[in-house]
C-alpha cells in the first residue's frame, strides 16, 4: 500500500521519533466501525480514480454531485457514507472511478484526501467543480482544466512551505486536454488559484460592500499574471496528491468573470467539467494498462497498480 511505503522512508521515520506525541494518536487516523472515520469508507471497493466534488449550490445540482456523477457510471454502488461525505464507486469504459461530495474548502479537501490516501491505493485525484474566471478570455461555459495552482489557501502550508509547486500531474493534464477535444468542449489550459475566503480573499466585497485595501488588489494582481480562474479546492488536492505519490489534477466549469464582468450563470459549462472528468480518467486508465504490458515504470516509482516491478524498464 502506499501509504506504507511512505511510512517506511527513513527521513518519515526520523521525524517521527522527534514528535513526542507520536503514541498518543492513532497511527492511521480515527476508526469507526472498523471504517476509515470522516468517510465511512469501504476501501476494498474504491476506484483507482477518485473525482472530488462539492455539494456546490453554483454548479446547479438537483441532487448530490456524487450521485449524480455516479448515474453516468456502470455498476455504481455506495461504498461510504458519513453524514459528512458521501462516496460511491463505479466503471466508465473500464476504468474503476470513486465519486466523492462534500463541503468546500482546502480543509475539507484534506479529510477527504487523507481517509483516501491512508487507506487505499487510489492512484489519480481529480478536482470536478465549479469556480470563478479571472482571465481576461475566459467566459461563462468555459471549463478551466488546471495545469498548476497558486496556493493562496492555508491548508497546505501546514504541509509544506509556499514555495512548494502545486503542479499538476502532466500525465492527468494531457489526458484532459485529449478528452476536452474529443468532446468539442470550450477549454482553457493554465493557472488557478485557490482561496479560503470565497468573498473577500478572492476580491468580492463581503457583508455590506465590506473590503481591505489588500482584497481589492487580489483579482488585478492575479489578472494580470495570467490567472484563468479561482475556486477553494485545487490546491489541496494537487498540493497533497504530489506529496503522497499519487497523480493530482482539477477540471473546473466558469459560471462568471469578475475581471471582465461577465454575468454569473449558475452551472454553466459544469456538465462539460463532468465529461471531461470521466473521458479523462478512461484515458489515463488506457494508459496505464498500456504501460504495463510494455513493463515500463509507472506513474509510482516501484509501483505498478499496487504490485512491485521486480525488472523495471525505462
């Protein structure tokens, strides 16, 4: 498991025996019930891919954004439920794909993220949302498939220092892109950024038009750097799927533009974010199988869906 194979190195292990506390928690996390806590996960049945989405009331969803993406896959069934999050686990065109909803947020991000990463070798974590344009072409409709993410959150820096890329994984990028095209979809390829505050922090005036000198330079700022769009989520998912070995990417719809002023429209371009997902993983997936009947080395250093390389070619 990976999460083994990170427990195992040795600069892990030294940390460890400096942390005075280190007996006092749980090794692996909170257990309920014998399940992963936060998620209630059963994690013989996750997929090898997990789309992360928020119960986001700007997506439009009439139901829950798992449930709902579920739908679209073969033999869907629920495999966690805690009140907190809800997963379910299906196929699309061969590829064994988790769908999980939540709240927003880096923080949640991170509940989601550990649960999944502790517990299972899920290999590839993918943003699916929603999020604001920046980028002076980009418009309502439009989906913005991240190919890095400035990491103006604070979840991560709990992790590792700012300077610490959040690029996402070129692999996962490039198989987005291949979906957007196949599909016709209206895509841009660039730079997010990820907030906590969804008002302020990200440049809209909060309760009663209220503002600080330095929320008012965020979006120009960000603008003029080429930003295409902002959501809360991107961050986390790249940031933490790059520190624990696995793939990470975002592919998020534009419902406004707070640059260029164009009007906010509530799920718009979202069920291109969702195909694109979903095309993008049987991509990857192809991939991968591809990869291994060559016995090149995988995404993983060592790893091949799960299974050591015993005679690794490069």
């Amino acid at each position: 498991m990976l999460s083994e194979k990170i427990r195992a190195k040795q600069s892990i292990k030294n940390i460890r025996e400096r942390y005075e506390y280190y007996e006092n928690v749980p090794e692996r996390g909170l257990v309920i019930n014998g399940r992963p806590a936060l998620t209630q996960i059963d994690p013989e049945k996750a997929g090898d891919f997990v789309l992360v989405t928020v119960r986001d009331p700007l997506c439009a969803y009439d139901r829950d954004p798992a449930k709902i993406i579920a739908d679209r896959m073969e033999h869907a069934e629920l495999i966690g439920s805690s009140g907190m999050f809800t997963s379910y686990t299906g196929e699309y065109k061969g590829a064994r794909i988790t769908v999980v909803s939540g709240g927003s947020g880096s923080p949640e991000m991170e509940l989601i993220l550990y649960d999944y990463m502790e517990y299972t070798d899920a290999h590839t974590f993918l943003r699916v949302g929603g999020s604001g344009g920046i980028g002076d072409e980009v418009k309502p409709g439009d989906v913005v498939i991240s190919s890095g993410i400035v990491r103006e959150e604070g979840m991560t820096k709990a992790y590792i220092p700012a300077a610490y890329p959040a690029a996402s994984h070129y692999e996962v990028v490039a198989a987005m892109v291949q979906a957007a095209e196949g599909l016709n979809a209206p895509y841009h390829v660039g730079t997010t950024v990820s907030v906590d505050s969804d008002f302020i922090g990200g440049g809209r005036p909060g309760v009663g038009g209220y503002m600080q000198p330095w929320n008012v330079e965020f979006a120009g700022i960000y603008n003029r750097a080429g930003v295409l769009n902002g959501d809360r989520e991107s961050a986390a998912i790249v940031t933490l799927s790059a520190l624990f070995g696995r793939r990470g990417g975002s592919v998020c719809s534009v419902a406004d533009n707070l640059c260029t002023g164009e009007k906010f429209d509530a799920g718009s371009g979202h069920n291109f974010a969702i195909d694109i997902a979903l095309e993008g993983c049987y991509l990857l997936n192809e991939m991968d199988r591809q990869k291994e009947r060559l016995g090149k080395r995988y995404w993983y250093p060592g790893l091949c869906n799960g299974k050591e390389i015993k005679d690794e070619k490069i």
